[in-house]
C-alpha cells in the first residue's frame, strides 16, 4: 500500500526517522494520542495510524481528548470523524477551565497551566486503556520556540525531549512529529479533511508577548536563512558540554585535571577554585 499523496508520503518519512532515532515505538506498544482536534494532534494521529498499517512492526493506537469544560467545546465532531475511521476514541469532561479562572492572575496565559493539568488526564487515562506510550502532536516548531523561549526570557538552555520518562517512571511521553514543520502539519490534517477543533479558551488565541517575539524573530531569520529552523533543531542535537557555563557539567575540579600541570604552578588551586580568576592571575604575571 502507497502513500496517497507527496505531502503524506514527507510526513510519513520524517515521522519514521523520529521512531527510529530516538526508539518512539516498539513492537506490541499501545499508544495513545492525545487528541485535541487542533490540526498537530490529528496530523500525529493520521500519520501514525498510516504507518500502523505498513510498519514491520505491530502497535495499536487509541485516541484520547480531554475537554477542559469552556463552553462551545466540539468534542462531538473529534468523536465522529474517529468513529468514521475506525479509530479507537475515548473522551473526558473535565473542569480545568474553572480552575484556572479561579487560580490564574487575570493577565497570565493559561496555556502552560492548562497542558499541565491536561497532562495529569492523560496520565490517568493511560491506565485505564493499558497505553504503553503516550503521543503528543509537538512540531518542530514547537521545539525551536520553546529552545529560544528558554533561552531568551527564562535563562535557561532548554528546549523538549522527544523521549520522555515521566518522574514517576509510570509513563514514557513522545512526540514523533519532531522533525514535521507546523506548516506541514496544517496542510496534512486539511488535506486529509479531518475536523480542526480550535480551543474554546477565552485567551486561548493570544499568544503569549513572548512567543509573539520569538515567532517573529524565526520569521525574520527564514527569510535571510530559509534553513535556519533545521539549523536550530539539529543544534539541539549537537550540544558540547565542555563550551557551557553550567558548573553542574563542568565542575572545578575536571577543568582542572583538563588543565594539566599548568594551574599547579599558581600554588593556589582548591578543588573549589573558580578557574577562571586564576587563569586571569596567571596571565597578568
């Protein structure tokens, strides 16, 4: 059996390499999507229920949407356009928004809010229907925002596994569509006339002033750079401990011993020495 068309037949291959290079899934895995209706968790559904059929191995698949009780919700329709595929689906009414209303300040965006009690769901969930891996529809444009996000307003050097331990070991979390651009996924779930449900949530529609930034940042740079999202995802891929700052890799005591002799001519080095002002000391003699 073919791809249907050239777009499914990109996603499908990309979808593929981010199974195999970071072990995604087995054979005799149950996994369960988490089913939104936005157009990345039915491009993750579509395209792995694709792959089911022709992979060398077996898994079955069952879909899950959490409802987080604002009204206008069209659960109904996610419900329908899996019943007409055959896709196992499942669904829970649950009262996140009112905790949020209730718990929020009135200018913070509930979004991370919001994905972390809708994780503890799925959490719940994954039990109750034996998954043995739970899929979430991030892009990769997902992952080089949240990298920048990080890096640019939370001082941090971080973005999102693709392969996810749970810390309770309970759950392993993954996202094949790490290496699907946003764009592709829109186009894939449109193309394969699956129903895009937006989120009812009030603020829902505006992004944070933040990720506004760093979207237009990304923009700006593709057009001078078109690959620079690879660029950015690959770096991801490519990190080098030894050329950061974060003592907790690099403690004084290793960069010492990487030194050499050289240090031990200062007479003054402790296993707790900050390097760098002796190395400043020694240059200055």
């Amino acid at each position: 059996m073919g791809y249907r068309t050239p777009l499914e037949t990109r996603i499908a291959k990309k979808t593929t390499r981010a199974i195999v290079d970071f072990n995604l899934i087995e054979d005799g895995d149950r996994v369960m999507v988490g089913l939104s209706g936005g157009k990345d968790s039915w491009a993750l559904l579509q395209v792995l229920d694709v792959l089911r059929q022709r992979a060398p191995i077996s898994f079955s698949l069952v879909a899950v949407n959490v409802d987080s009780g604002y009204d206008g919700y069209q659960h109904q329709q996610i419900a329908d356009a899996c019943a007409a595929r055959g896709w196992e689906f499942h669904h829970q009414s649950t009262s996140i928004g009112a905790v949020i209303d209730d718990k929020l300040a009135a200018d913070a965006t509930p979004c991370s809010l919001c994905a972390r009690l809708r994780r503890g769901v799925l959490y719940r969930w994954a039990g109750k229907v034996g998954a043995t891996k739970i899929a979430l529809g991030h892009h990769l444009d997902d992952f080089v925002e949240t990298l920048l996000l990080n890096l640019l307003f939370a001082g941090a050097l971080k973005a999102m596994p693709a392969r996810l331990v749970s810390d309770s070991q309970a759950h392993i979390v993954i996202r094949p569509l790490v290496y699907v651009t946003e764009a592709e996924a829109r186009a894939y779930a449109n193309e394969s006339e699956l129903p895009i449900i937006g989120c009812c949530c009030p603020a829902c529609g505006d992004l944070s002033l933040q990720r506004q930034r760093v979207k237009r940042l990304i923009m700006e740079l593709e057009r001078e750079h078109p690959n620079v999202k690879a660029s950015m995802l690959k770096a991801l891929g490519n990190v080098m401990p030894r050329h950061l700052l974060d003592r907790r890799l690099n403690p004084a005591r290793d960069l010492a011993a990487a030194a050499g002799g050289e240090l031990d001519l200062l007479g003054e080095l402790s296993t707790d020495a900050p390097i760098i002002p002796l190395l400043m000391h020694r240059a200055a003699r």
